[in-house]
C-alpha cells in the first residue's frame, strides 16, 4: 500500500478540519492512519446522509414557493433512507480506493441507535432529494480531488 501521509500533511494545510488538527500524527490519534481508520463503537447504528447541493436545493425551493405560514416552525430536509456506519465506511473505502482495514473500537460509544429524519412534509410541498449517498461521495471525492 502506497504511504501518502504527505499528501495528507499538506491537505490539512490547505483544508482545515478542525480539532486543531496539523499533522498526521494528530490524524493518527483520532484512528486515522495509512493502514487502517478506527470508527468508535460497533458500526452497527444507522445514519443518515445529505448531499449539500441538495440541501441547498430544498432551501431555495422553499424560499421560492412557500411562506412560513405553508410551513410551519420546523421542516426536516433530508433522505428518509439510512445506512450502517459499517457499510457507510465500506463504500468510502471503496469509492476512494482505500486499502486499509476498517477498525471498530467496541469500548467507545455508539450513539443513538438510528438517526433518519421523516421527510413526508418537504415531500408533500414537492422537494425530494436528487442525490443518493453513493453518488454524493463519489462527488465529493471528485471535488476533493480536484482541489488537492
């Protein structure tokens, strides 16, 4: 497997993520390395995912067409569709290429079991969403990419 913690070092730079992070040695504390990516807990929860195009999408439709008394004090904009945190980390592996090992660390917390946002009211007035989790990350890869 080809080392790129240089690529690494100089994207934390150039994008900052936060966490003071600076090198991959702070990458590594968080259980990110070049041969493995550690996920806390057992990566059996579900979550839920949406592609920023789309909520900016869902955003514009509602400022456009509806009003608040139309919509009320709170609107979810979401999916209604969630994934495993395992296969989620699966399919980026596969979409980015990565061939480490996938670490579950059972002693740290989970979180809530499920995390999915009903939908049925945005999708009464007309939204759905455009991009589906596979496609948003291959996107985002793309992007990134380009950008590095």
């Amino acid at each position: 497997m080809e080392n790129r913690s240089d690529e690494l070092e100089r994207d934390l730079e150039r994008f900052p993520v936060g966490f003071n992070l600076k090198s991959t040695f702070d990458l590594k504390r968080l259980g990110i390395t070049a041969e493995y990516v550690e996920i806390w807990g057992s990566g059996e929860p579900y979550r839920e995912f949406l592609y920023v195009d789309d909520l900016a999408d869902a955003c514009i439709f509602l400022m456009d067409k509806y009003g608040y008394e139309d919509i009320g004090e709170i609107i979810n904009i979401g999916v209604g569709e969630d994934m495993q945190i395992k296969d989620i980390a699966g399919l980026i592996s596969e979409i980015t290429g990565f061939e480490g090992k996938i670490r579950f660390d059972r002693t740290k917390p989970e979180g809530t079991a499920r995390k999915l946002l009903d939908i049925s009211k945005i999708g009464a007035l007309g939204w759905a969403p455009k991009t589906g989790l596979e496609a948003g990350i291959r996107l985002t890869y793309a992007w990134y990419r380009q950008a590095v």
